[in-house]
C-alpha cells in the first residue's frame, strides 16, 4: 500500500476514435506508473521518477485544449480505494473503474525501466466503457531511448495518447519542441521534490524543487512546488 499512499498524497497538489466527434473535451484520467525493474541509479530517484513521470505527462497533456484531466485528488482516493497489494500492477480492469470513478472516458497508466541511461516508457490507455485496453504507446523509436531526452520522450508519448483517443495535436504543438524541452536532471530533481513533498517534509522538497528551477529556470511545474512548500 506505500505507493499507494505515496500517488494519493501526491495527487492532492497538484473518451476513443469517436471522441473526435464530441463536442465537450475528451476526459482523461492519469494514473501510476510503476518501475518495472531500473538500474544505474539511485533506488531513491527511480521511485520519484513513479510520480514525476505521470505527473509531467499530465502536463503535457494539459496544454491540449480538447484535454480535461481528471482531478487528480480523486484519482488518488479511487486508486487506494481498490486495495491493492504494494507493488501490484493496475490492471485494465481497475484502470477502467478508476477512471468510470472520477468521471473519464480513458485512464492512462503504465510503467517505465531505466536500464544504465536507456530509457524506456509503455502508457496504456484504457477505455473506461468497455474496460478493454485502446493502445499501448511507447518510445519505441531507437533515436528517443536516451534518459537525457526523458522530456521529450514524455512529450511524444503525449502526443501519441491525444492520437490514440481520437483528438487532433493543436496547430503548431509540436511534441519533443526544442523550447518546451525540460533538461532531464531538472525533471530528476523535480520528481524528488513531489517525493518529499508527499512525505510530508516541506525542507527537503525546497531543495530539490530549487535544484530543478536552478537546472531549468523556466520550469513551471517546479515553481508552483516551491511555492506550495514555501510560499510566495
């Protein structure tokens, strides 16, 4: 259940093919990511990497107008909800009463390994109606498997959910832009500040919250965290 937990505190801060054809925004809902077995680093990094990649995911798939994004509060909630064991893998099925949970048409989870820099991430989509897996989408392409380019293989995975759901990528979004790319040792940093943070200690959260904005003085996401943890 300590994973669990860890997701739910962390999600406290922060519909297929058809889809196309509706009006409203297309719902989504982002859940854990587990590691599948990493190596080449610290166990510590790795285990903030479980919520800062799907964390930075919903990010990026906010910036999509057509994308709504479940609260992530209630993900949380649901997710523990479901009992599952402390490194139990959430299966289509849960994925999908999740997600009928919060009120999505999809839910998204999946899992990464980091194998000595070489990166790899699987996102499953589930549809939330039929409990049926849509796409699995992946960095499968051998030029976007180094950990120094973890932003833009998160960018391009994002990209690859607004497809498989049915959505167009917006005029002149460009999955992987130069100037939207987070530097992965910001990105790192900024992980380990959700880490802290969902353990309650606000000290240690700064600082790496601050080491990600020093890493990368544009980063938002690491802004808003320093600022929960600190203040104005």
């Amino acid at each position: 259940m300590r994973r669990l937990a860890l997701w739910s505190i962390v999600a406290s801060f922060a519909s297929a093919g058809a889809a196309v054809a509706q009006s409203g925004p297309v719902v989504i809902a982002i859940l854990p990511f587990e590691d599948r077995g990493s190596y080449g680093q610290d166990k510590q990094v790795f285990r903030a990497l479980t919520v800062g990649i799907p964390a930075t995911l919903a990010g990026e798939l906010s910036r999509n107008p057509r994308v709504r994004l479940a609260d992530r509060g209630r993900i949380g909630q649901a997710v523990v909800g479901q009992n599952l064991g402390p490194n139990a893998r959430i299966d289509a099925a849960t994925a999908a009463k999740v997600a009928s949970q919060v009120g999505a048409r999809y839910a998204v989870t999946g899992n990464f390994a980091d194998f000595y820099g070489k990166f790899r991430i699987d996102a499953r989509i589930v549809d939330a109606e039929n409990g049926q897996i849509l796409k699995v989408v992946s960095n499968d392409d051998p030029a976007l498997q180094d950990r120094a380019d973890l932003s833009r293989i998160i960018q391009a995975l994002a990209g690859k959910i607004v497809v498989a759901v049915g959505l167009p990528q917006p005029p002149g979004q460009t999955a992987g832009a130069e100037e939207t790319v987070v530097p992965t040792e910001a990105l790192t940093q900024y992980s380990l500040g959700l880490l802290f943070e969902s353990q309650g200690d606000k000290g240690k959260a700064g600082e790496h919250y601050q080491r990600a904005l020093t890493a990368f003085p544009e980063y938002a996401a690491a802004r808003e965290g320093m600022q929960r943890v600190r203040g104005p």
